[in-house]
C-alpha cells in the first residue's frame, strides 16, 4: 500500500513539474512575441512604414492611447493611425527610435510591455529634437495573435526639483 501510495505521489508530482514547465515555455515564447512587437512598431516608426506599424495594434474601436504629446486621449484604431500620420508628416526628416530598459510579462492571454525609449525627431527645417519617453502597453492575444490593445507614453517630469523640467544639480 505504501509503494503505491509513494508510486502515485511522485507521478503527481512528476505531472504537476511538467505542466509548469510547459507553461513556463509558453510564457517565454510569448514574451518573445511581445519583444518582437516592441521592436516592429520601433523600427516601423523609424522607417515611416505605417501599415506595418499599425500592424502592432488592436484594430478596434475600444482601442485607447495616452500619448506623451497631447492632453487628449487618441480613442480607436483610427484615431491611432491619424496620430501617427501627424508625426510622419511634422518630422518630416527622420524619426530615430530606440528602446531602452525593455520588461515584458504575460499571463494567459494577457501581456505587458514597459521601457524608456529615445526617440530623434527631424523637422523640416532641420531642427532635431530628441525625447526619452516613458512607454508601456498592454498586449491581449485575440484569435492566436498578440496585439497592443492599450498603450501609454509619458515624458519623464521631476516635479521635485526647482522647475518641473529641471534636475537638481548634486
């Protein structure tokens, strides 16, 4: 009785280690995918290529973007696109982006992203400005694929020190 006992203890056991293992698989395999989506809508950006940006991001109308450069919420998957038509036609020189700090996790079918990325804007008239912004996205796997369903980007303010946009010197 005890042999068994003991048989079925370890082939529990056995079974419970394995199925950990397994989803512990899945869920770098799914952290990967969210890497690569990070890495397109940068390099998409870069390059200017709006459908494969737009690529990255849930094609809803629920879809929600807190953006770094205005007040307003951009609410829908077109909404998105039109923001990012603005910022292709503003920097019409180049848009340089490059993520920095990347921690991504998921569970089940939901995922995360966050990082600060460095981003080079070339205006017209060749004026170049570059912004290290604060970025995180929420990422739903909906019909087998991970995709941005909510994203949030920040500019990092130090409302501590003598002005808002300023450090304190050590």
């Amino acid at each position: 009785m005890a042999v068994r006992f003991l048989i079925a203890s370890l082939t529990a056991i056995a079974l419970l280690l394995g199925a950990q293992a397994i989803a512990v698989a899945a869920g770098s395999h799914d952290e990967e995918e969210i890497r690569k989506l990070v890495d397109l809508e940068v390099s998409s950006a870069s390059a200017r290529d709006l459908d494969k940006v737009m690529s990255v991001y849930w094609k809803n109308t629920d879809f929600v973007l807190y953006d770094a450069a205005v007040q307003e919420p951009f609410v829908g998957w077109d909404a998105l696109r039109g923001i990012y038509e603005e910022y292709f036609k503003t920097f019409a020189g180049s848009m340089e982006g490059k993520v920095n700090d990347l921690n991504v996790g998921t569970a089940k079918d939901l995922g995360y992203a966050f990082s600060t990325q460095t981003w080079k804007f070339t205006k017209p008239d060749g004026t170049v400005t570059t912004v290290v912004q604060r970025v995180t996205n929420i990422y739903k796997k909906i019909d087998g694929r991970w995709q941005c369903i909510h994203e949030h980007a920040s500019l990092p303010v130090n409302l501590l020190g003598p002005k808002p946009t300023e450090t304190k010197k050590k």
